[in-house]
C-alpha cells in the first residue's frame, strides 16, 4: 500500500510540473495550420507588361477574350490563338472561306482603330467583353497617348506591338507573353526567325546582282509601292526597287505615276497587285513597251485569305520572302518552297492545303 502512495505521489509530482511547463511555454504551431496558410495564398490575377509604345500596361494572368486594333493584329492572333478572338477588323473575302474554319465567319465586325477607313465600333466592342486590346504595327511619335485614350475610353487594358519585317520573331514572344501562351508563340517565333535568317544571308550572297523590280498597283496598273515607304519593306528587301519618288505614302495603294515614268525605270520584273492591271497587260500595246512585259517577267502577287506582300504588311510578308527568294532568285533560292508553303499555312492559317488550293494560289505567281 504504501508503494501506491508513493506512486501517487510522484504522479502528482510530475502532473504539475507539466502544467508549469505548458503554462510557461508558447503553443507550438500544429503543421496541418502551416500546410492550410500555404495553401491560402492567392495568385495574382494581373501582370505587368511593358509594350513597345513605352507604357506599363496591367492585364489578366488569365485571357481567354481579346480584342485587336487592326488587320495586322488580327493576323498574328489568328496564327497564335484565333480561340481568344472576339470580333474582326471588317468581312472576310470571298477567298478566305478556303482557309478559315468557319467559325470566324461568324465573329461580329468591330472595326479598325487606324488608317484611311478607321473606324471603330466601340458599342460593339464593349459587348464582347475583351479583357485586352492588342495593337500590332508601326510605331508613331503619337501612338502611346492615342492608345492611352482608347483605353481610358473603354476601360479596357491596350497593348502595343511593334512589328516588322526583321522583328516578327520578337513580336510573337511578347503576343506569347501578354496571352500567356509562351510556349505555342516559341514555335512561331522560331519559324519567322529561321526564314527571315536564311533568306537574309541568301540576300548577302546576292549581293548588288538584286532585280530591278517594281510593284504595281491599282486597277490601271499605275501606283506603285514606292521605295522606302512601310509597305516596300519586304520588297526592298528582296529587289533592287526601282520605283523612287518623293514623300513616298505609307498607304496600301502606293503612290500615283504616269506611264512614261514607268518607261522610264523599264524594270526587269514587275510585280502587279492581286486584282491589279496583271490581266490586261499582255495585250496591252502600250504595256508591251516595257522589258518585263515582253520577256513574260510580270507576275501577280499570291492572295489568299491575305496578300503575301503586304497591305497590310503584317506577318505574312515572311511567307513573301519565300515567293520572292523562289521566283526572282531561283538559282540561289534553298529548300522546297511548295513544301514551305503548306508549313506556313499549317502554322498561321491552321490549314492543311491541297494541290487543288495551292496551284489557285500560285496559278498568276510564277510565269506569265
């Protein structure tokens, strides 16, 4: 019994020196508390772009719906992610149903922010809702404020892009960055970077031996893309472009010139605009004067569901600088262009040719 009353003892002993030691010391933080607080962080919502005009512009983490200033952003984002598109620039043409899957037939038509025909249709383009703007094309002295109040005047994040012939690669990472699509905008990136490179070192080889080109617009064949204006970016690459004139317009429909100014530059090839003069001139004795028409070295620029040239000069003058390198340099020209062709239009149209679609493509592009 009294081996119990010991043993009570020292049980009481040790009992309350627990209860001072708890008292004295802090409750130590269970670790199921620690993994709950982890997983209660929050991830941001926005991010911080700096986009090519200078602004800091905050948009979604998360963009599912967006909005385009233009044709030219309209181009690189039905190449990068035509899911997010919320409306078009103006109606597609009659050649684009071949091309497009029908579901951006049916995007309602918001309009261009820029150019000649600007006009934006700010009703509709609040309806749906875009969580960004994006703005893709030549940087301008007025651009950042211009942009500043468009989106103060919607409410809406606006993002510009400054694209170019040599800077496609670099536009599509930050598109990919803006939209959080890095990884799909790494593949077009790489690929206007791979054909921008090749084709310049083709040029370098080429050397001062370039044609004498000039690109003709116009119903009546007489406007030309003249040297030095944005849209002659592609073409003064590839050709030796002849067509000088002062104050050239940066407009699509060139620059207006008599036909003896033609004669006077008589070039060895002239590239003529789809929908241009390319039909009439064969049997044209005035035309007939001219070096390329009688030695059959006129052409028609390729079209379909966008010129290949420019107007607007967007993405797809990288695959102008295909059909420039193959035709006018076809001793030099590396690779299988035909095979070149369908790559681009699998990547930035999302299209799979036929033989069918691509001898209409290339029906007026490679000889008279």
């Amino acid at each position: 019994m009294k081996y119990v009353r010991k043993a009570l003892a020292v049980l009481l002993v040790v009992v309350n020196l627990c209860a001072c030691s708890s008292a004295s010391q802090p409750t130590p933080v269970v670790e199921s508390n620690a993994v709950a607080v982890e997983a209660a962080v929050v991830e941001p919502t926005v991010k911080t772009v700096e986009d090519d005009a200078g602004r800091t512009v905050e948009v979604p983490t998360q963009i599912t719906k967006v909005a385009v200033s233009g044709s030219m952003a309209q181009m690189m984002l039905l190449a990068l992610a035509p899911d997010t598109m919320v409306g078009l620039t103006s109606n597609w043409d009659d050649t684009a149903s071949q091309y497009l899957d029908p579901a951006y037939f049916e995007l309602p038509i918001l309009g261009q922010f820029y150019g000649s025909s600007a006009e934006f249709n700010y009703e509709e383009l609040l309806a749906q809702e875009p969580q960004v703007i994006v703005d893709v094309g030549e940087y301008k002295d007025d651009l950042a404020a211009d942009l500043d109040d468009l989106q103060a005047k919607t409410g809406i994040p606006v993002v510009h892009i400054s694209a170019e012939l040599s800077t496609y690669d670099r536009a599509f990472e930050l598109l990919g960055f803006v939209l959080g699509r890095e990884e799909e905008a790494a593949v077009l990136s790489e690929y206007c970077s791979r054909v921008y490179d090749d084709t310049m070192a083709m040029m370098e080889a080429i050397g001062a031996d370039k044609k004498d080109v000039v690109f003709c617009t116009g119903t009546e064949g007489t406007n030309v893309i003249a040297q030095g204006s944005y849209q002659a970016g592609l073409l003064d690459v590839m050709g030796n472009n002849i067509a000088v004139v002062e104050s050239p317009t940066s407009k699509g429909t060139g620059d207006a010139v008599d036909f003896e100014q033609l004669l006077l530059w008589d070039p060895e090839v002239i590239i003529f605009n789809y929908g241009s003069a390319y039909e009439t001139v064969a049997d044209d004795p005035v035309w007939q004067e001219l070096q390329a028409i009688q030695t059959g070295s006129y052409y028609e620029a390729p079209y379909g569901p966008y010129n290949w040239t420019g107007n607007p000069p967007s993405v797809q003058q990288i695959l102008g600088m295909l059909w420039y390198g193959a035709l006018l340099y076809p001793d030099a020209f590396t690779g299988d262009f035909l095979a070149q062709v369908n790559e681009y239009y699998a990547l930035f149209y999302h299209c799979t040719l036929s033989q069918e679609q691509l001898d209409g493509l290339l029906a007026h592009s490679i000889g008279a």
